[in-house]
C-alpha cells in the first residue's frame, strides 16, 4: 500500500516521530509492526514497530532511531513524500488476561508502548508494571508519556545507565514484586540485553511459555 508522510518530530536524541498516513485501512494488533520501502524500491525494506494506529484517518505513528543507511535515507525524507508501506506483521501481541510486566531497552519500548496504550485505551488490564532503560535521558522515547502513565496508577520505572546513576534494572527488580511469577513478561531491546535478562527470568522460576521477546535483527529484508 502506499503512505504519505503527515508529521515529522524530533522526540529525542536521534529519534523522530513520523506519522504516515496510509491509502487504505489495515487490522492492526498492538505491538505489530510495518515495513517501509522507499518510492524508488532502492536497497531493502526494513521493519519499524507501530506505536499507534488511527482508525479514523488511517495513520500509523512509528518511533524510528537513526542508525545505518536506511535511516539516514528515511531521515531525509519531508512532509508529503510517500512511501511503500507493507503489513502489519508480528505475533508479538498480548496473549490471555494475566498480570503484566513489560521490560524494554533503547528504541524496544515502541511496540510494548503500543500494548500499553492498547490496555490503557479500552482492553483493560489486571496489573501492568513498566521497566524501561536507555543510557541517558536525552534518548529516552516516549518518556513524558510514561511518566504521564506512572501518574495515573501504572507502575513506571525508568534507568539511565549511563548518567552517573548507580541504579540498574536487576533481576531483583522483578523477584522483590508479589506473586512475581503470575506475571507474563514481554521484552524488548538490544539483542544481548534479551538474551541475558530471558535466561535470568527463567532461572527465579518464570515458565519460558509466560515470556515472549521482539527481536529487531531478523526484520531487515533485502
């Protein structure tokens, strides 16, 4: 399908907010995600999570970190130009009504952002508790709205490991919570940081059926 470019903003450090409005609707399940080709079908079509579908006007916003050619091609890009857009895709989606723990790492929050505000918006939910990291403040996406969400009876924690803070997510973060093992966990980040923080959740206990992971690596297409 084809989308045109609505709205461009800075949100933080190397990170912009870009609103493309697509020709025609999709069914969309928050924390899927889109892929984007550029007009001239040039090098690859790469896949951005949607942080929000409107319905009404047929708009998806994406939250899209600058790193590698692609980006800095995306980046370049004005308000109107279009783009092929494909999709959505991704079983990275909310499961049964249990209790929720979300755990996200650098750009990782957008898709679990999106079944944030999915809960939040109308689905409801049990419990929900927001773990979220970037190095410093000034690359946190998302953030005042988080902040917005911790306000109102959600619980949000947020770490800049890279500020001079001694404080870090740990292990101890999830095993100090009661009844931690009622919980689904969703992960999203750097590939390392999953890797470690899926192998800690299942030593404390946590089933490997009770916690599910997004992976950006795989979603580059040539």
């Amino acid at each position: 399908m084809n989308g045109k470019i609505v709205s461009i903003r800075e949100v933080a450090k190397d990170i912009r907010e870009f609103k493309i409005q697509l020709d025609q609707p999709i069914r969309f399940i928050a924390g899927q995600y889109m892929m984007l080709m550029f007009e001239d079908k040039s090098k690859f079509r790469k896949a951005y999570s949607v942080s929000t579908y409107n319905a009404m006007d047929k708009t998806i916003t994406l939250y899209i970190k600058l790193a590698g050619e692609f980006t800095h091609k995306l980046f370049s890009l004005k308000i109107l130009d279009n783009l092929f857009v494909y999709g959505p895709y991704g079983k990275f989606i909310l499961r049964q009504n249990r209790k929720l723990m979300f755990i996200a790492g650098g750009i990782g929050i957008v898709p679990l952002y999106s079944m944030i505000n999915s809960l939040v918006n109308g689905q409801g939910f049990n419990d929900l508790r927001v773990y979220y990291a970037c190095r410093y403040e000034n690359e946190m996406a998302l953030r005042s709205e988080l902040e917005y969400l911790n306000k109102n009876n959600i619980h949000v924690k947020l770490y800049f490991t890279r500020e001079g803070s001694k404080e870090r997510f740990k292990i101890e973060d999830v095993t100090s919570v009661k009844g931690f093992l009622d919980y689904d966990y969703f992960v999203c980040g750097p590939e390392v940081m999953m890797s470690e923080l899926v192998s800690e959740l299942k030593i404390i206990g946590v089933p490997e059926e009770h916690i599910y992971k997004e992976s950006f690596i795989m979603k580059s297409h040539s």
